[in-house]
C-alpha cells in the first residue's frame, strides 16, 4: 500500500469546489491511501470556508492556506 498525494492549487474555485472534491473521491482506489492538498492561493470568494467544510468532513482533505495570492507560476 502506498501513499499518493495529490495536489491543487485553488483560487476563487468556490463554484467548482464540490465537483472538484466529488472528483477526487471518485478516483480513489482500494488498495493505495490518498490525501488531497488543496492549496488556498489567496482566494477572495467563499473557497476558504468551503474547503475548511470538506477538512471537516473528510481528513483525507488537507488546506495550506496561503498568506496572499502568489499566482502558480511561482
């Protein structure tokens, strides 16, 4: 078994956000463990609180929460 990390950056993605952690879930396999970093890029919607909502629901899902928005290109 292994463990496999994926990661997402997120910025203002509040009206994606549900799709997105439906998505991730359903990729998940028997057999491997998986988390999920989802990245707050200094978000200026409601995404923080939303993705605080899916910590809370499912402990695979882990928040960095960035102090502004740096942009992925970084």
């Amino acid at each position: 078994m292994s463990l496999i990390s994926i990661v997402v950056p997120i910025y203002n993605e509040e009206g994606n956000l549900e799709e997105l952690s439906r998505r991730l879930l359903e990729i998940t396999t028997a057999g491997d463990e998986y988390e999920f970093i989802l990245v707050n890029d200094g978000s200026r919607d409601q995404s923080l609180p939303m993705l605080h909502d899916l910590a809370t629901q499912d402990f695979r899902f882990k928040i960095i929460d960035l102090s502004r928005n740096f942009g992925h290109q970084l």
